[in-house]
C-alpha cells in the first residue's frame, strides 16, 4: 500500500493461549459479533501466508513496556531490547 515490499509473512505475537489459538484452528467458536469478523480476517490471512500467529509470554512481550505498570529494571531491559 505504501511502496514498501514485503518479503514474507508478518509475524503476529500474543499473549493470550486462547487467543492464538482461535485464530490458528478454524474449528473453534466465537461468541460475540465483533471477535467473529476479526478473528475470520485473521485465520484468512494466516491460511494465505500474509501472517503467523504466535505465542509469547506476558514477561517477554515488549507491549506489556505500554500497557503495565513495570520495575525500574524490566523497563530498562525493554528499552535496551529495542535500541539493539
């Protein structure tokens, strides 16, 4: 869309099993609307190679650095992860 080529799919990372998995396994029921429609746009994508859904734990997520409230120290090793 904006020029840039993509060279292979995006990898998608959660924190959250129950997530992960009802995106990967097409058998598994939503029960509300909203989570429905995201979820078919994502098992779509994965199924055509655009993205891969993975899991990474809550103390390893750099997201986590935006969204908790975190030590002095794991918000300094974030930031070192994301400078190297």
């Amino acid at each position: 869309m904006m020029g840039v080529p993509i060279a292979g799919p995006c990898n998608v990372f959660c924190d959250n099993e129950a997530a992960m998995n009802n995106s990967s396994i097409p058998k598994s029921t939503l029960k509300h609307k909203h989570n429905s429609i995201a979820y078919h746009k994502v098992r779509e994508s994965a199924v055509a190679g655009i993205l891969r859904v993975g899991y990474i734990h809550s103390f390893n997520n750099l997201v986590v650095m935006l969204t908790k409230p975190l030590t002095r120290a794991k918000i300094h090793e974030f930031c070192e992860q994301i400078l190297c």
